[in-house]
C-alpha cells in the first residue's frame, strides 16, 4: 500500500510539466497522499516542483510544506508572498506551523503573523514560538480535547463534537477542573458504556503521566516509550494543561537522534546523506579528517623522536600501525558503551566502580591479544625479549585506550557537551597518539635502546 | 512525574524484604505502574524479585513479566509452574503473550498453551506463533474493534461497547464488509457527529494504509513514520483484516535497530549495555579486537616485505600510522553513509554514478589533505620528493578506503547480509591492510628503493 517512486514516475511527471499539461500533472497529484507528493517534489528541480504546487489547493499543499525537506522548502518559501505563507499557516496544526515560521527570515515572521486569519490560531503558534525546539513547548500542539469534571456524558459528548470539528482525529479526551488543571482523561471506553448523565468525575482516569513545558526531548521519548504512550499532556508550572505531544512527533526526534549520534560515532559532521551534492558530503566529511591528519603527523614527529631504535629494533616500526589501530578499536568500544549508557540513563553507581571495571575488562582483553601478538611476533623471529616488550606494551596501551574512551563522554556530559562528540575520530585520533607514545617510550626502557 | 529509581529506594525495598515485611513491601509496589516495578525487579537480587511477584496480583504481574529484561524474565519463568504461567499468559495481549510464550524451553511451550483457560485467546496466540519475530505478523496483536458497514451507528456503538470490553483502550475502528475484508477506518469524530441511523459505509473513510502479514519491520516503521501513523492494520493476501500493530512496538523495534548499528559500527558483537556483567562485555568486545590484531599482524607482515626501505628512506615507517589512520576514517564515513542511506531507502541511481561521485568527493578531500601533508612533510625537513611521493600516495589510498567503504556495504545489502556489518572494526581494518601497502607499493616505484 506504500507508493513507491520509480524512476518512471518521475520521468512521467517531468514530461507533463514540460509539455504544461496542468490537468494531467493535477490529476496525478490530486489522490496522491501529502506525504507521497512532498517526496517527489524533493526529487524534481524546483521550478518543476513550484509548477505542481500552484496547482493544488491549499490545504494539501499546507501539508506538503509541512512534509518538504527543509531546504526544498526554504526555497518554495522564497517563492511565495507573506499573504500566501499565512494561507498555508492557517491550514497547519499549530505544531507544524510554528516550525515553519521559525525558519523564515527574521523579517517576514512578524508579518505572516499579522496576516493569519484565525486570531486564536495565531496566539496559539506565538505561544508554541517561545518555547526551546528541543522541549516539551517546542514540540507540543494546542490541538486537543479536553472536558470539564463536573459535566456529565451527555454534555460531554455534545462539546467533543464541538471541539473535534477542528481536529484530525481525537486519541485522547483530556479531563480538567474549572481553572484548567489536568486532573486525568477519559477513556472512550468508559464514554461508550457510561449512563448519559454519570458525571465525568466519577468516571475519569486520574493516573495519568504527563510532562512539563520545560522538559527535554530526550527525557519524553523515554517516559513515552516506557509506558507506551501514544500521546502525553503537557502542564505548566501550575498543573495547567497547555498542550499535548503525539508520539509521531517523538518518533521523528528518535530517529534523528539517532542517526545523529551514528554520524558523529563515524566521524560525519552536520546531516549528510548519500543523495546530498558532492559539496555538501565534503563539508560533513573533510574536518574530521584533517582532525585525523594532524593526529597523524603528531605521531610522524612521536616516531621520529625514537628513531635511534631503527639501528637495533627497527620492527617495533612495523608494530607502531597494529597499536594505533587497538588503541582506536578499544578506545572506540568503552565510548560507544557508555555514549548509549548515557542516553538510555543507565550509568549508575560510582566512578570508581566504573574505573575498576573498566581496567579489569581492558586486563583479560589485553592479555588475550597479547598472548596472540607474543606468538606470532615470536613466530616471525623477533625473539622473546622483543616479542614480550610488544606484548607488555599492548596491555597498558589497551587499559589507556579504555579508559580514555569510558571517561571522555562521561566527562563531556558532566560539563554538558553531547558525549557522542567523543566517540569516532576524536577518541580514535587521539588514541593512536597516546598509543605510540606509550608504546615506543615502554620499548625503550625495556628494550633500553 | 516520571518514576525515578534511586539508590535508597532499593535500599529500603531490599531492608524490608530482608525483614520479611510482606505488607510493607506490598504497599509499595501496589501503586506503583508495572513498567517501573519491572525496573525495580531488574536492579534487585532474583529471589527478591520473586518475593515481590508473590506479593501483587496476577493482572500485575503479568504486565510485569512482559516489561521484564529477556534475562530476567527467563529466571522468573523458570521457578513458575507451567499452570501458574497459562494464568499470566491469560492476561496478556496476544502479541506480548505470543512473544512470551515463544521463549519458553520447546517442551513447556505446548503444556503452557494447553493450560489456557480463554481458547478463543489460545487460538489467537497460536496463530501468532507461526509469524516471523520482525514481520508485520509478528508485531500485530489480535485486540481490535472492528464494525460492519451495513451496521447503523446505534448498532455501531452497540457492538464496540462489547467488542471495547476486553481491550485497555480503543484508539481506531476498523470497517470490514461481512467477509471480514478490510474497507477502513471509522473515525470517532464521525460517530460523534452522525446521526444514529446513518449506516457506517457512509460516513466510513476508505483511505487507509495497511500491511500484509508477511512485510518486514523495516517497511512498517518506515510506513508509520512517513504517514504519521498510531495503529496499522495488518491483513492477509485476501485482505482479510486480521490484526494491528501499535506504533509502541514500533518505536522499540527502531530503537533496537539503530542501537544494534550503533554497536556493530563501534565493533561490538551482541547487544552489550554499559551495566551488564564483566564476562558478556568482554563476549562483546574480544572478537572484533582479535580481527583487528590479525589485521595488525598481516600489516606487520607487509612492512618487514618492504624493509630494504629503512636504509633511505626510513620515515616512511613514520607516516604508515597516518596513512592505516586515514584510509580507516575514510572508509569508515563512506560505510556509515551508505549503511543510513541504505536503512532509509534512499540509495537510489545507477552504480556508476555513485563510484563516479565517491571518487569525485575523495579525489577532492584527497587534494586537501595532501597539500597539507606534503607542506607539514616538507616542514619537517624530509625533501620535496619523499613529501610528494607520501601526498600523491594518501590521495591514491583515500580513494580505495571510499570504494571500499561504499561498495562493501553495498554488495553485503545485495547478498542479504545486514551491511551495518561493514562499518567500523572490519571496514577499518581492512583498509589499514590496504592502504599501507598501497603507501609502501606506491613509494618503492616513486622512490626506487
């Protein structure tokens, strides 16, 4: 039932355009569903893509713009007057369109406002427009039901339908005392088997989560997810119901965050995509490795300080890539662990425990690996002494590594900085300089060259 | 309002367990919302938590098992009787009771079913059973509402009442004809606002997205994502509507695939969380170091083949940790690149073109970055020649890592091997293994050693 765009499709509605056959290209779009035409809009060139809009009526194209990649519809922003933005504004749900607003340029904000039609609709999105993207505020609308304790079924019924005529579709019926404070909802259930004139305190749910305006993203996901909410109310500070949260909203907000920690753990600055311009992909990808590069010509002068072992122990040379590369995967394993601990909120207990637990893994890690590198170094016919000096130092570069990788982020999040920032190349670059370091500085006591 | 678990309240639930304090203990957790009990089990010793479920009801402790961790959950199955199970089981959702059951050892699992008493549920779980875990199948619960669209909307609400009875809450009505094919979706504004002759296949709305039982998980999310869907109905390939998928267990199902990537990019194996014990984190851990050792060992191997080289041109050896170092970073924002774009649909256009705009984007960060090595190379007084010979060889090594990178995972997708299995540890060390001989093979026919 998913529409799939081929690529036959696209060439069809190129063609059409082209020839400026405005009922065919109508015709093809009138059934389509928002979400299905914003994605071929975001594939066909913009004036192309301005052609269809015109062609719509403004409820769905409120919802295509709704549904449009930010920077496609940056663009088709541009193109249109602040008369014609406040037409599309009236149409949106007060979430969407006080997103929308606050990607337009400074100057037009106030006058698409001034232009909006419905008065209250407008207060709403002003009110939504102070609040901190990544919040409660930010991420509620002012779309909902919500029934007073004292009514009874009848009347409730009788203003739901009221209420309801504005919105999509009702989940939730929230119940609230005189002043507008939550109390708890109403179940459909209870509305369908109830008497008439039972009164709604007397059937209402009290048990009801709810969250603050201020509350961050991250902390609703997760009361969202743990008890499998499809919608949640948001109170300010009084208990006072000013907005509810659906979980689509939530959803979106998971799944970039975790993409973005995914690109940061890869070293993939801003939002890349396979399908963005070659500039772009260079943008989120060249700092991170000059970053490595600088990294790399640290350990070039680390070596070159230690060349007087190329008359005696020139193989540790060869060692010096197989150590970088551990001290990155280690490093790169502990941040991981404890970037997701973080984000799931299950790094519990002391740091000290942590610290011992962390040596202890490194230890028994450490020993396997060097029993390996002992054997095979020997097999190669470097000798015991040698091949024990590189296995001694693979242990202690391997307990450096983790315990760089586990206290970084913990560090970070201490002092508020996003700890995935730490994992990929941060933590790898800066292992690989640690490791020879340590590396090249043991071999030389103990092999004393 | 979220419940917060804190060190004195397991210190206090452990104290009066230890006392033996049966009603003390019930009297906590009697208010107390399943999921959070369930985390409280999780912290606390095993025959402890088993000293709590003894305590509450079974319509508690059945929520309780299903948002026990799988570990847990196992334990406590175990000291039930296959009687005492069936019960829990009776008052489950089919879905989370399905997926309960299939854990259970294989000889328990028919005595468990036989045991239960409602065999129109029994039918339902069994049904279930025999879906793919990460199918639409396997994801639906059989609790519905669903009305006829012959049915008047007196009738309507008639039979929802009954139909609601054995639900916890109705968020959509599905319309089927009287083969139980599925037309769409009644929404409860119109049920508010019809009159109470009106039959339903008239005000019903017949655009509704559904799933065949066999789609894959992947797809659904994707689905109810794009369409900002709650519930999907599921049906089979008559169209017989047959169960619906909530969007909760949807949004578990992405949060575990975009922390399974996660892990697999940061080279751990199984799904290791900060708090787990010593042992499953090293299981975790110690296999995707051993491959990244061996990758060392094989690049030790490459260098001692091009060791005549330490005679003129021994800081070579200097720079093969920057090289292994970036061509690992390289590929592996190549690899975390087309793995999203790949688990986002939108690898889209012809090979060629894609290697065409990898080796575009290399060839240019390439340039980069080797104008800076070359300046920093020759900075460092190692002469116009060697500086160029190591800048010409990054940009040539930079190139592999990105082709690698995007085509591995790639052909691993083609194969039906998740190619989230490409990124991190084995992009690389594979690349480092690349790379450094590239460097050394590309530095002996410049150089002439």
């Amino acid at each position: 039932m998913q529409f799939e765009i081929t690529k036959e499709f696209i060439q069809k509605v190129k063609q059409l355009i082209v020839a400026n056959d405005s009922i065919a290209v109508a015709k093809i779009f009138q059934e389509m569903h928002p979400a299905d035409i914003a994605d071929v809009l975001d594939e066909i060139e913009f004036d192309e893509a301005v052609f269809v809009i015109r062609l719509l009526d403004s409820e769905t194209t409120s919802d295509i713009l709704e549904e449009l990649e930010e920077d496609t519809r940056e663009k088709v922003l541009e193109e249109l007057s602040t008369k014609e933005i406040a037409e599309e504004i009236d149409e949106l749900e007060t979430d969407a369109a006080a997103d929308i607003i606050a990607e337009l340029p400074e100057e037009r904000i106030e006058q698409v406002i001034a232009q909006l039609e419905d008065k209250e609709h407008a207060k709403d999105i002003v009110d939504l427009m102070r609040y901190d993207e990544d919040s409660a505020g930010g991420l509620m609308g002012k779309e909902l039901v919500a029934v007073k304790e004292n009514w009874t079924v009848t009347k409730t019924v009788k203003e739901m339908r009221k209420q309801a005529q504005d919105l999509d579709e009702v989940y939730i019926v929230y119940v609230v005392n005189d002043t507008g404070e939550l109390l708890g909802r109403l179940s459909l259930k209870s509305l369908l088997t109830a008497k008439t004139n039972t009164l709604v305190k007397d059937v209402y749910i009290s048990d009801i989560h709810s969250v603050k305006t201020k509350d961050h993203a991250d902390d609703i996901a997760q009361i969202m997810q743990k008890y499998d909410l499809f919608v949640i109310p948001v109170v300010d500070e009084l208990n006072h119901l000013v907005g509810n949260i659906t979980i689509d909203d939530v959803v979106d907000y998971i799944k970039d965050e975790a993409d973005k920690d995914y690109q940061m753990a890869a070293g993939l600055t801003d939002d890349v995509e396979a399908d963005d311009t070659i500039f772009e992909l260079i943008k989120g990808r060249l700092p991170w490795l000059i970053l490595g590069l600088f990294g790399g010509l640290l350990s070039v002068l680390i070596m070159s300080g230690f060349d007087e072992a190329l008359i005696a122990n020139k193989e540790l040379f060869f060692f010096a890539p197989l150590i970088a590369a551990m001290a990155g995967n280690v490093g790169v394993q502990s941040s991981a662990i404890i970037v997701q601990g973080l984000a799931n909120k299950i790094i519990k207990g002391s740091m000290w425990k942590r610290l011992l637990k962390e040596v202890g893994i490194s230890l028994i890690n450490g020993t396997v690996l060097s029993i390996l590198v002992v054997f095979f170094s020997y097999q190669f016919g470097l000798g015991w002494l040698f091949s024990i000096t590189v296995g001694f130092s693979l242990i202690v570069v391997i307990i450096m590594a983790a315990l760089v990788g586990t206290f970084v982020p913990i560090i970070l999040d201490k002092k508020g900085i996003d700890p995935a920032l730490a994992t990929g190349p941060f933590i790898t670059t800066s292992n690989d300089i640690f490791g020879i370091f340590i590396f090249f500085y043991l071999a030389k006591v103990l092999l004393g060259f």
